[in-house]
C-alpha cells in the first residue's frame, strides 16, 4: 500500500504540474460590478501576466512538491474550471489553498475566485496568500480588496495598515492604500479607516492621503470638507492635474463657478494638448460670460471633428448662427482617419444649425462600428419628427439587420418610443411584443411592454411581465413601483399595492414618481392627510402633470376645491394636454 501511494502521488504531481504549466481553459469572462474588481484583477497577477482574470497566462507550479490530498485538490480545481464548473474549481483551489504552504497555490485560488465572482472565497484565499508571503504587496492588495468588497472593513484595515508598514516607498504604500480605499462600497467606512491610518502613521502631510480623504467626503456629499481638503493636497503637490480637475469640480458644486475656471485654467496650462480638459475649460469659460477666451481655448486645439461641433454649439448658444454657419462648413475641408466618427460629429452640426435633411443624410453614412447604435436611432428619431413614423420604423429594421444584439435591442425600443410619441400606443406594445419574442430576458423591453400593457389597461399583462422583471431583479425600484401603482391605480388590491410601493420607496425614497405613489396608494386606502402630505412632497421635487393630477384630486376630496383648482392650473401650465391631467379633469367635471 505504501509503495502504491507513492507512484500515485507521484504520477498525479506530474499531471498538476502539467496542468498549472500549460495555458487551461479559461473560465468565462465577467463583467466586475463590485467595488474594487479592477484593483482586484490587477493585485492578483505576477508582473509578467496579462490583466485579464477570464483568461490568464500560464503561471508556475509550486515549488516544493507538497502531499497528494493538496495536489488533489488543485487538480481538481483545475479540471472543474476547463469544464465550467466555477463554483466547484473555487471549493477545491480554496481547500487546497487551505492545506497548503505554498503561496502559489493560495494566488491561484485567488484569482480562480475573482474569476467566478466568489468575493468571500476569494478574501479567504487573499488573506491566505498575504499569510504566506507578508512582503508581496500584490497578496496584501488582494487580501485588502477582496475584503472591502466584502465589506470586511477591519480585516481590510489590517491589510493596508501592513502595506504601509512592509512597502520601503511610503508614498507608493499611499497611492495604493489610497487607490483602493476610493473603490469601497461605503465611503463613510471608508473614510473612518483612513482617518485612522492617518493618525497612526502620521499621513496628514501626504497629497495621496488627503485627495482620498476629499473624495471619499464628496461621496458622502460633504462638498466643503472635500473642497478644504482638496485645498490642502494642492498645496503640497500644486501641478498635479487630476487634483486640480477635481477641486474644479467640488468648486461648481458649491457654485462656485470663478474658482472652478481657475482650476482647471491651471490643469490646461499644465497640459494644453489634452484634448477633454481643453474642451471642459472652455465650456467653463463660455458659462462663466469669458466668450472670447472660450473662443480661444477652442482655437488653440486640433481642429478634429468633435472640436469643431463644440464650436459650433458654442456659437449656437452665443446666439451667433453665422459664425455657426461658417465652422459647419469646415467639416467638408477636415481631414480624418475616422469617416464614421466625422459624419456622426458633422451630422449633430447639421442639426444644431436646422439642417435635419443633411443631419439625416450624414446619420446614413455610418454602415458600422461605435457610431452605428447612435447614428441609426438618431437618423430614425429625426424622419419621425418630419412625420414620416412608418419610414422611421423601416430605417430601425434596417438598423437591427446591421447591428448586434445590444443595437437591436436599442432599435426596438427606440421603435416603441416612437410609435408612442405618435400617439400608436396599440402599435408600440405590439412592437415590444415581437421584440420579446427575441429578447424575452431583456430588462428594459420586458418593463417599457409592462407600462404601455398598463397604460392600455391590460393589468394581467402588465403584472405578467413586471413580476418576470422583479424575479430576476427583485430589488429593482422602478419595477416594484411600476407595480404597485398599477394595482393601485387600476385594481381595488390595495394593502398588496401599498407592500410595494413601499418596498421602492425604502430603496429610493427621493424619487419623486415613487413618492407620488407613495400618496396615490394612500388616496386609494382612504388615509387622505398622509396622502397630500406624500403628494405635496413629490411635486417640490417634480413639476410633474400627472404629481399635479393626483394632488388635485386629493385636495378635492378633502373639500378644498380651491386649492385643487390651484394646483391643477399650475399641472396645466406645465403641460396644457397632458392626458392624465385632463382624463381627471374631465372625471371631476371640472373646466379650466
């Protein structure tokens, strides 16, 4: 039996070691939605990998041959991710991580982990690596994000503090704490690692530290604090350009628009050539009543075809049609390697000077590539408004026949959005109708065919596709209040409507659609003062026909015609033909 063991294990070692030095067969790509997945892509590769987790290059065996149950498992891990099977490959990487002394084996598990999106796995696996190797700053990146992703924010506190204390280059240790702390789901938490980090290792003179600091603070929307700490960084490193940018903007939040031209005037003088910065300076500039240093700014850069259209929309809003006239017809003289780019930048010209034929025209060049989506919904959008619906609907079938699924997917609801636009709405739901024959799983056209079903007063099959909707997305706010204002508005299932409309309303509770719910349901139940309170509420927040509509109607039913009138006179003023408003105007019998 001994003897046995021993060429087993030996003859399974030689197939690992293959196995870990060959390229195996990636697991699926993904799209990292948590904070901190690029960190996390990036802290887990050697220098010579690609930065890519979906499919990564080849990456050494162990070094030391270790026992055959370790082994085991990584043969395992490997043989389950070649089949897909992710979740199963992250369980036996882990475990052998786990029996391991190796800290190749706990990087592999690592990065198998952040392949399959197993945040908990993966910090298990991070923090395993950082315990085996304690001065590879990649383990220790790792182990910090992974636990920030997972909100473990005193493990990751114990990360960084290790990277400031194991990186020789201190202000490197900073950039890196700070890069990863600016990627965290709660910035408040965030923000009170950092503040402790500063004070244990005397961080306050540090830019890096205190820009992270003044972004962290934005986020929690305490813009003064960020703009004084922002203040702070510039004074120790003044022509850092992305500081500069981003002081300018705490600045126009605080409307503050003479600091925020100095900003980024600064930021353009460091690096005149950048093209972005150049054209949010002028467009600074041109807010600020400085026509003609805007002018000038725009003059200095290279006359490329998006440059060209903001001058031209310059002269538009500096009511100066000629002298948008004459840099349209600059775009017949300029050079480009990019004709798509050109004709879709020239065709927004077009139709900023009231030239729709030509825009039209110029939409019609692009056959393919990045502008194809834009220009094809756009082109179909301006033949509808020449009122020509059905030639419309035949540039978007043609526009689905060139594209791929995401521009097809786009056209058809372009298509519906039309159609009701036009008045079609019996022609728009049959559109997303056929259009969910092909994309059943689309969100967007699964929930725009559940509101004209709603409008058109077929409840069953509005509640059909919301709750398909909620079943993949079950914290989706607009659907769970898309609902419950239905079965609010067109049922007597009032109680079941109001579990809804609540459940949006503790996920979004300032917008103003749900908080018009929010009082329309309570109309409904016959809670009346609650119910203006929610009302009046929402129409602060949106001069809104249909917020005015119900608002109105509440007022009435509490005996306060006269406010009522009020109110509906303002939602008139708004929008004279706005169909709720009149559907309840013409219900109440009232003429304004």
């Amino acid at each position: 039996m001994k003897n046995t063991t021993s060429i087993t294990s030996h003859v399974l070692l030689i197939i690992v070691m293959a196995m870990l030095l060959q390229s195996c067969a990636a697991p699926p790509e993904k799209h990292y939605g948590n904070a901190g997945a690029e960190v996390l892509a990036q802290a887990t590769q050697t220098q010579t990998e690609e930065p890519q987790l979906a499919d990564p290059a080849p990456e050494p065996a162990p070094e030391a041959a270790t026992d055959a149950e370790v082994m085991y498992n990584v043969f395992a891990g490997e043989l389950l991710g070649s089949e897909g099977d992710l979740e199963g490959a992250v369980s036996a990487y882990l475990q052998a991580a786990m029996e391991s002394d190796d800290p190749a084996i706990a990087q592999r598990a690592t990065r198998v982990a952040l392949a399959a999106q197993s945040w908990f796995q993966a910090a298990m696996a991070a923090n395993r690596w950082a315990l085996l190797a304690p001065d590879d700053m990649a383990a220790r990146e790792a182990a910090a994000a992974t636990m920030l992703a997972t909100h473990d924010y005193a493990g990751a506190e114990l990360q960084l503090e290790q990277i400031l204390e194991r990186n020789p280059d201190k202000e490197d240790a900073w950039v890196m704490v700070s890069s990863l702390l600016a990627q965290a789901a709660d910035p408040a938490k965030a923000n009170e690692v950092l503040e402790r980090l500063l004070e244990d290792r005397g961080g306050m003179d540090n830019a890096n530290a205190l820009f992270l600091q003044a972004q962290l603070l934005a986020r929690m929307g305490e813009f003064g604090e960020a703009a004084r700490l922002a203040d702070e960084a510039l004074e120790l490193t003044p022509d850092r350009i992305q500081l500069l940018t981003f002081s300018g903007r705490l600045a126009l939040n605080l409307e503050d628009l003479d600091k925020a031209v100095e900003r980024f005037g600064r930021a353009w003088e460091f690096d005149p050539e950048n093209h972005d910065l150049a054209l949010a300076y002028s467009d600074l500039l041109a807010r600020a009543a400085r026509a003609d240093e805007a002018r000038a700014v725009m003059e200095s850069m290279d006359q490329t075809a998006d440059v060209l259209l903001s001058r031209v929309l310059f002269e538009i809003s500096a009511e100066e049609p000629e002298k948008a006239k004459a840099l349209y017809a600059e775009f017949d003289e300029l050079e480009t390697q990019n004709p798509d780019q050109k004709a879709y930048f020239q065709g927004q010209a077009a139709e900023a000077i009231g030239e729709r034929g030509q825009a039209i025209a110029l939409y019609g060049m692009i056959d393919e590539g990045e502008y194809l989506m834009m220009a094809g919904i756009r082109r179909a959008e301006l033949i509808a408004e020449a009122g020509d619906v059905d030639a419309a609907r035949q540039a978007l079938e043609t526009l689905r026949a060139k594209g791929d699924e995401a521009i097809s997917e786009q056209a058809w609801l372009a298509e519906a959005r039309l159609l009701r636009q036009a008045e079609q709405l019996p022609e728009a739901f049959q559109a997303l109708g056929r259009a969910l024959e092909n994309f059943g799983y689309s969100v967007p056209i699964r929930y725009s065919h559940a509101l004209l079903a709603a409008e058109l007063g077929n409840v069953e099959v509005a509640e059909y596709d919301l709750r398909i909707v909620l079943a993949d997305e079950p914290d989706n706010a607009a659907a769970l209040n898309a609902l419950g204002y239905t079965l609010a508005d067109q049922t007597d299932r009032y109680e079941e409507a109001a579990d809804l409309i609540h459940r949006a309303y503790e996920l979004q509770p300032n917008d103003a659609s749900i908080i018009d719910s929010m009082g329309w349901v309570a109309y409904r139940l016959g809670r009346l003062e609650e119910s203006e309170g929610y009302l009046r509420q929402a129409w602060e927040l949106d001069k809104n026909p249909e917020i005015a509509a119900h608002l109105g109607e509440v007022l009435w039913a509490m005996g306060r015609e006269d406010a009522a009138i009020g109110v509906w006179r303002e939602g008139l003023s708004v929008d004279s033909e706005h169909p709720v408003l009149a559907e309840t105007l013409q219900r109440m019998g009232v003429e304004l």
